[in-house]
C-alpha cells in the first residue's frame, strides 16, 4: 500500500531532469549517501553548484536509516534548501534493487526512481524482469533504471574482455523492450575503490559509448562506478591510521569525455565515503579530547561538500 507519493516530498523522477540535460549537453549527478551528514554535504554541494540532484540510495543504506525515517527525513532536507531558496531539482533514487518486493516497498514509501538491477541473468530474463518493474512502476509515475553488460564490484579484477562490455545493438533492443527512462552500460568503470591497479593506464571504452549514441541518440545513458578515488584523501586515509590498498579510480578527465557524451547520470559513492571518512579520521586524530558529535561530523561534512561541489563543476557541468 502507498504511504507516500514522491511529489509529496518535494521530489521529482528523472525524465524531466534528464531531458534539460540532454538539451543542454550535461550530466546529473548522482551521489549515494547513508546517514543525515552525506545528505547534507551533497544537497549543499548542489545548491551551491546550482546543480539538479539525483540523491541514491543502496538496500542496505535504506535499512540502515530506516525505512519509516528516510522519506521524513528526505522531505525536511528538501524544505531546508527551499527556505534557502533554491529551486534545483531532486530525485530519489534506489541504486542496485534486485528483489521486486523490496523495489516496490520503495515505491510506496515515496521513492522517485528506481534501479531494477537484473545484469546476472541472461539477457532475456533481464528483459522479463525490468519490463515488469518499468510497468509496476508506471502507477506511481516513477521513473525506472535498468542496466546491461557487466560492471565489475570492488574485489572483481579489472579486464578489457570485450564479452563484459556492453553491445551497442543490444542496448537499443533493451531500450525498445523494457521501456526504460535510463540505461546503466558498462564502458571500464567499476564499483569500489580498487578500479584498476597501479601502472594502469584509466580509461574508458568511449567508442563503445559513441556506437551506442550512434544507436540510440540522446536517450539517457548512465555510469556506475565512476569515482575518481582522488588520491590526497587515499593519503589522509592512511596518515590518520585507515588501511587501504593501492586504489585507483576513473580520471575525471575521461568522465568528461563521457558527460560530453549521450552519458546523462554519472553515480559517484566511493569518493563520498573516503573524503568523509579520511575527514573524520583527521579530526578525531587531531581533537582526542573531543566528544561532542556535532564538531566531530562537522568538519568531514564540510570536506564531503567541498569536494563535491568542485567535481559537479570540473566535471559534470561540460557546457
């Protein structure tokens, strides 16, 4: 049963947000996030930036806040930036859901978009599946995300294997199926923080992207995995005692290439989590006396803002 609609929160879906994208020849951001301070940082970041939003939320982070508490605590966030008087656009996405029960939970508890992550099935099945979120999906007036070809997780070695990319002429035939507002493709980005090893030379695989484009036009492309894992904070982590392996991420150059692009989301939550988390290592370290919750969450906030206001303009904003 619904408890709530999305425009109740003072969110939108994406399809509008992505059309003035296309139009206007940039990508929305998309950043995860997990407790009160990382939704505040990036709602910051962007009114700031003066950047629409996509805010993205994992299975785990939603239980984590709680499923009673996140939509509430979504909607007092919105009202925070509107008394400020910014009007940019938000969207509220779940990232990766693979169980259609829990999907649809999320739907009725206000959700504006969401992921329907069938990629480990075979290409037929992962039709099945997202054509019937996309049409669970339509009487809450969401928008859907489905996704193709394989996007390697942290501990998954990286490969320039051409079987795990995805096949232009399969995107379209997928589009065209499913009904889809949104395409997750898979061109060497990753999830985590160990993308590619040391020596390695980062980059995508944008003639795939632009056979695609080819293909499919201006339909909305998204990338997973796209953190840059920028590496003064990989050095902060580990001078204020984090273990962390050597982690190398995606350049923001080639993002760039890929937002010019028919790319319109870009999802980042690796680099949010290591700037708050160095942040918070660095402060804790330099303050040992210090208790008060505020002053230590303060400061990584802060850091978490800055840092991505700086990627939404060297990055995102290609026009």
């Amino acid at each position: 049963m619904r408890k709530y609609d999305f425009k109740e929160l003072g969110l939108e879906n994406t399809r509008e947000m992505f059309k003035r994208a296309n139009e206007s020849g940039y990508s929305v951001p998309a950043f995860n996030f997990c407790n009160m301070e990382q939704l505040q940082a990036i709602l910051a970041a962007c009114v700031e930036a003066e950047s629409d939003v996509i805010l993205q939320i994992s299975a785990s982070a939603r239980k984590y806040i709680g499923k009673e508490t996140l939509p509430l605590m979504i909607k007092g966030a919105i009202n925070e930036i509107r008394e400020q008087g910014s009007k940019i656009s938000v969207a509220l996405n779940l990232d990766h859901g693979k169980e259609i029960d829990m999907i649809k939970d999320c739907l009725d508890y206000g959700f504006s978009s969401v992921m329907i992550d069938a990629s480990k099935y075979d290409f037929e099945k992962n039709i099945e599946i997202t054509k019937s979120v996309v049409e669970m999906a339509k009487e809450y007036g969401a928008s859907v995300e489905g996704e193709i070809g394989v996007i390697s997780g942290t501990e998954d070695e990286h490969t320039s294997d051409d079987s795990l990319f995805t096949k232009p002429h399969e995107a379209v035939e997928f589009i065209e199926r499913t009904g889809v507002d949104s395409l997750a493709i898979a061109i060497g980005t990753a999830h985590g923080a160990h993308k590619f090893k040391p020596g390695e030379d980062p980059k995508l695989r944008l003639d795939i992207l632009e056979a695609i484009k080819e293909k499919i036009g201006n339909f909305p492309i998204v990338l997973h995995g796209s953190s840059s894992v920028p590496q003064d904070y990989v050095k902060r982590f580990r001078e204020f005692g984090g273990e962390i392996k050597d982690a190398i991420g995606i350049p923001d150059e080639e993002l760039r290439k890929a937002s010019k692009s028919t790319v319109t989301k870009i999802n980042v939550d690796t680099d949010g989590r290591l700037v708050f988390v160095s942040s918070m290592r660095k402060t804790l370290a330099e303050n040992p006396k210090e208790m008060d919750l505020k002053k230590i969450l303060e400061y990584p906030r802060e850091e978490m803002k800055e840092f991505y206001k700086k990627k939404i303009n060297s990055v995102f904003k290609t026009k």
